[in-house]
C-alpha cells in the first residue's frame, strides 16, 4: 500500500518509520527539504531498546507526481485544511485520508476539500519527540489509535489503512462515535494542557496542588457541559476515565505541546483546544469560567507568536 504521511513533527516521523518497517511504500511530506532530509532519507527511531534505523521512505516537499492509496495527516491542527487541499488533487477519491489531530474541528477541516467517506479521524495516545529533522524519540509503549468515521460513511479502502497501521505495530481500534472519542480527549488535552500553560506547571505540579487540581478538574467538566449541549453522548463514566488519566496516567513531568508551544513563543493549537470550546460555549449559552479565563490569558501570546511567523 501506497501511504502518504503529511507532516514531518514527531508523529509524522514515527508513523512514517514504523509503516516503512512494515513493509508500506511510504511517502513523507515535509514542509522543506534541508540537508537532512535529503540524506539517503533514512529515518531513525531511539526507544528504551536502542535505535532503530528506517529506509525507504520517500520525502517529498511537493505531492505533485505523487500517486498513492491513503494518507494521514499529522500536521497541526489549523494546518488540516491545507493538507486535505493538497491530498485531494494526489489521492483518488475512494482514498482514505485519517486525521490525527487534538481537537475537534479537523475532520471537518478535512471535509472541506475531500468526500465525507474519505474522512477518517482518530485519537493517538503516544508519546513521541522529534530530537533531529529524521528523527523522533519513543517514550514508553506503541501508539494506540482509534479511528472512526465522522460522517458515518467510510471508503471500502478505508480498512487496508488500519490494516496497515496494525501491521506496522500499533494498538488499532474502531468506533462507531468518533465524534464523542475526540470530544472526550479534547477534555483531558485542552483541560490540564491550557491550566499548565497559564500557571508555567507540568502535570505533576498541577496535581500537586489541589487548586490547581481542582482548575483542571472544574475545565473537564466544561468541557463536558459544552459537548452535552451540542448533543455529543458522553457520561459519567467518561468523564471518571478522564479524571483518572490525568490523576494517575502521566508522569508527573508530562506537559502538553500546546503548554510547551505557548511557552516558546511558537504558534499553538490555542485556538484549536480551548477556543474551539469556549466559542461553542459562548453560541450555546454555557458557562466556562475557567477554560474563558485560560484562553483570554494565552491568546495575547498566541498573536504574538503568529504576528511573528
């Protein structure tokens, strides 16, 4: 299978390595070729077990030219409609194209340019870093996946992807309610992610601090009152699971890429996590104090760093 992965960050790389393991023919979209890039496009995976190094991925600046059967796009989140704009004229249009986003808005940023049944979204629990251009640091197990279809429909080519993903050594999943899966982890990211940010603290300090635990705690269940009030199904339950990851999931060094991009002065998924709530929250007359305070705090950075860009 001809797989386009579009993005070279730290997940882009590592999809890219373990599905050329598996044997994918595997083209790698980057934003611009450098030296690096273009030495004998050898990938390189370090985990706890040593390195890995990976051939035969193909990278790309351009996808003119390029034919293949699916894609997965690992770029940021307001970066998804120009993708989905560049896959539409390399993919066929059974193709199926995941989106692997933090956030909610990503497969409709898809869906702007693609069929509906192409669209596939998924949630990834991985921790990964990107250490070089061609190569990415794995901490702690495999990603898990699970992969659903927003609009209900899929592409009958939609399973060769999964397939592949599976094959290549991820946990792969599937479920019927995608929509609740990306909802219930934007309430985990954008809740212990956006008070980290504000407060400058990994996870571990936020929980050890009980008002800081209760911040992340009160911006969960926001986070949940939004999505009930746009019809999303999530429960009790969802809300316990949520709680306990962040209780008990992380290490207590652990802080968000949206924690550490804000802190850097980088652009951020801001406005794709916490301002996709609050504005919902706002149409649909919800009160979210905390999650209103942390995006009316950061988003005067968020400018700065994209005036700079």
């Amino acid at each position: 299978m001809s797989i386009v992965v579009y993005g070279a960050g730290s997940l882009g790389l590592y999809l890219a390595a373990r599905l050329a393991q598996a044997g994918e023919e595997v083209v790698l979209k980057v934003r611009e070729m450098s030296g690096d890039h273009g030495r004998g496009e050898t990938l390189r995976i370090l985990t706890h077990e040593g390195i890995e190094d990976v051939t035969g991925v193909r990278n790309v600046e351009s996808l003119a030219g390029v034919k293949a059967d699916a894609a997965i796009v690992t770029t940021k989140a307001w970066q998804v409609g120009e993708a989905a704009r560049d896959l539409a004229a390399a993919l066929p249009p059974e193709a199926p194209v995941l989106t692997t986003q933090n956030g909610i808005d990503a497969p409709t940023s898809a869906r702007g340019h693609l069929r509906d049944e192409q669209v596939l979204a998924s949630t990834v629990v991985v921790i990964a870093t990107r250490v070089a251009p061609l190569a990415v640091r794995l901490i702690g197990p495999d990603a898990s996946l699970t992969v659903g279809s927003p609009s209900g429909r899929r592409a009958s080519s939609a399973r060769g992807l999964t397939d592949a993903l599976s094959a290549a050594g991820l946990t792969m999943s599937w479920t019927d309610d995608i929509t609740a899966a990306l909802w219930k982890k934007l309430a985990l990211i954008c809740s212990y992610g956006g008070v980290g940010a504000i407060v400058d603290a990994t996870v571990g300090e936020t929980r050890a601090d009980a008002r800081t635990r209760r911040l992340v705690s009160q911006a969960m269940r926001e986070v949940f009152a939004v999505a009930a009030a746009e019809g999303v199904r999530l429960t009790q339950e969802d809300l316990d699971d949520v709680s306990e990851v962040y209780l008990t999931g992380f290490a207590p060094g652990t802080t968000s890429s949206m924690h550490r991009d804000l802190l850097a002065g980088r652009p951020s998924e801001l406005e794709d996590q916490v301002g996709a709530v609050v504005h919902r929250a706002e149409r649909l007359c919800v009160p979210t104090p905390v999650l209103d305070t942390i995006y009316a705090a950061m988003a005067p950075r968020e400018a700065r760093a994209r005036a700079r860009r």
